[in-house]
DNA sequence: GACGGAATCTTTACACTGACTAGATTCCGC
DNA sequence: GCGGAATCTAGTCAGTGTAAAGATTCCGTC
C-alpha cells in the first residue's frame, strides 16, 4: 500500500484541531474520536498523539485556541466601540460563530484544566472582558461593580449556551428566523437601560 | 464465584442512575462508563442495557428526571413566593444541588433529543419558568416580554453554568466562601431593579 | 554536498469500552 | 403450582485510546 502522499504532513497539528472543529460541529465534544480525525487528516490513527500527548491534551490545545480567539475578538471590540454593550455581544457572536470552541471551553472536565498555555489564554480572555466590565462600572450606579461583571458575564454566556443548546424557543420556534446577535443586543440592552 | 447477593436487585434502574450521578459529579459526563456503573450496582456489566437500552438511553432517562426535579422545584416556588425573582433563584439553586442532572440536561448531544418522556418532562419546566416570567412581565415595563424571559432565563442559567464550571472569580478566587444562592439574588435583582 | 541528531509519522500491540446474543434465574398473574 | 414475562448473567465482537518501537524525513553543521 504505498501512498503517494508524503511521509510528513506538514502542518498536522493544525489540521487535526481544524478536524476537531468539525467533528464537534457533527456529534459534540463527546462524540469525538482520535482515530477518526487521524483518518480526516490523512494520517496513521496514532499519529494526533505525538502532538497532543492524549485525547485531552487535543481538546486542552482547542480549548485555549478558543480563549485565545475570544480574547482577540473582546479586546478589538472593547478598543473600537468602547461599549461593554458591544463587548457583550461580541462574546455572543464568538460563541455562535465557533461553537465547537465555545462548547469545549466551559467543559473543564475535558481537557487539562492546568496547562500553562490554557490558563496564559483564558487569563487574557478573562482580562479583556474585565476591563469591559471596569468601564461599564464607571458609568453604573450599581451597588457592587462586582455583582454587575457577574451579571454581565452570567447574561451573555447563559444566553450564548441557550441558543447553542436549541433550548430558547427563537432558535427552532416561531420565531427561528431572528437574529441572534440582535436579540443578544436588545437582552443587554435590557440589562442595562437605567 | 457463586455470590449471596440476590440474582434479581430489586431497584436496578434506580440505583444505575445513582450511581451515574455520582459518577458524573467525580468526573463528569464524558467520563461516564456504563460498566463502572455496573459495578457501583453490583450487577454484571451487561446488566444496565436492559434498562436503558444504551448508554445515550441511560442519560436520557437522567436527563427527564433532572428536567422533572426542575420543573417540581419552580413549579412549588413559584406557588409559594409568586415572585420571579426567586423562581430565577430556584433555578440556580437546582442546578447547584444536583449538577450532575443540570451538566446532562444542556447537552442533547449525550442523549436521545426526542424521547417522548424527555420532551414531556422539558415541557413542563419551561412551562413552570414562562409563568414565572408572565407574572414577572405584567409588572415590568419592558419593550418586548419575550427579551425579558429571554434575559431572565440567560441571567440565572448562565450565572448556574459558569458557578458550576467554577470560572467565576468568585469560586475558587478570594470570595470563595461566597454563598451561591446569595450572589444570585443579587444578580437577578440587579436585572429588575427598576 | 554529506553527515547525524531531532522531529515527525507508521506499525504493532494491548487493555478497555459499548453493544449484541443466547441462556439462566426469578417474579407474578392466573 | 404452572407458564409466560421480566430481569439478570455470560460470552463475544468491533472499535477506541494509549504506549512502545521502528521507519522516514527534515535541518543545522561541517
């Protein structure tokens, strides 16, 4: 059986992620299986494993993609707008437009919560959304800044989950035409209207 | 290996699903495996198929039955208090008591989205949480209803996910002594001060 | 241009899992 | 107490994750 293609890959890291991404998209985070994205990539079934250590260690270097991504996306929207509005509904717009991230993120059970790069990563993500915060709370008469991040946080990712989940009745109801990133903005906007 | 145990258990189903809770709550969802179940059980590995049919079966049945524990929960707050506010703190107050049921139930990629017994059961908490939020929306002056249910329901379920996941900083961070249910009163009427 | 170590991938092997089947045991209505 | 139904056991199989050892290629250095 001599393939054409050649011994090394090239960049199989990438693609073994990319071919997570996929899979997740398909079946979820539980349905994944290594040696079905080695046969996505092209590659023996043991080979995702010189790269990621384990299973786990795949979805640690996904889940802090995601952070990475997410950090990038929030500190960009909060630098352009300068609205913890906007900020909020940037985190919406990550979590629906990379789900296979998102879903493995808040899934700590899944991954190597203790890994360097995963926490370097969520440590910026956390840092971008708290600075949102920091500028919301100078213009709030909120009794506690504090409970007002965590309502903000708790909103937009209870929101992000449920639309994900298919549990809210816009998303396969009536009204499953809506836009989710505009009825994210009316809940925030809701959430801070005084 | 003749065992005194009885050949029949008596209450297998049950006691699977005790055992799946538990089991859960050390390792989460994914790490759930249908013969350590078994043996937590006292049965042969085979034994919980019967019952459940397969593994995506067994979590369906986890799945109702945490959605029916939920609806009871808001459905008797509701009752008695009639305010929304501690249904919305009903709700994390379930999710927090039984995290095992509340990690299965937002994930239908675990289990069988159209069992009939499931969707009865799904039915009937949302059902208690709209009422909830009909009563919520007749006091509040609010653009649209459905934002407002929308932002309640995304508040308490995303405060309930992120305490479970332990990423608020509140958790594991230096308030870490914080009682759940208190932070989330604060946050749910943070949403409906006006 | 050639050498040699490092990086990358394959092959082989093994324990474990979920699921299926046939058979054993017990329960319960009649 | 008879007989079908319900419940559980035992055996089996394909598929999975992981580890170890070997094969192939890359790349800095001479």
């Amino acid at each position: 059986m001599t393939s054409d293609r050649p011994y090394h890959h090239g960049d199989l890291r990438a693609a073994v992620l990319a071919a997570a991404v996929d899979a997740i998209a398909e079946s979820g985070p539980a349905g994944i299986r290594l040696r079905d994205l080695a046969r996505r990539a092209g590659v023996s079934h043991a080979a995702p494993a010189y790269h990621f250590g384990d299973k786990a260690g795949l979805l640690t270097a996904l889940a802090a993609e995601g952070f990475a991504l997410l950090a990038d996306d929030l500190q960009r929207t909060g630098e352009q707008t300068g609205s913890f509005h906007e900020v909020g509904v940037a985190y919406v717009r990550f979590a629906i437009g990379h789900p296979a991230h998102f879903a493995v993120m808040f899934q700590p059970d899944l991954y190597h919560p203790d890994d360097p790069g995963l926490l370097a990563a969520r440590a910026r993500a956390d840092s971008a959304l708290s600075s949102g915060i920091d500028a919301l709370s100078d213009r709030q008469a909120g009794p506690d800044p504090g409970v007002a991040g965590t309502a903000a946080w708790s909103l937009v990712h209870g929101f992000a989950t449920l639309w994900l989940t298919g549990a809210l009745p816009g998303t396969s109801g009536a009204r499953s035409g809506d836009d989710p990133e505009a009825v994210a903005r009316a809940v925030v906007d809701l959430l801070f209207r005084a």
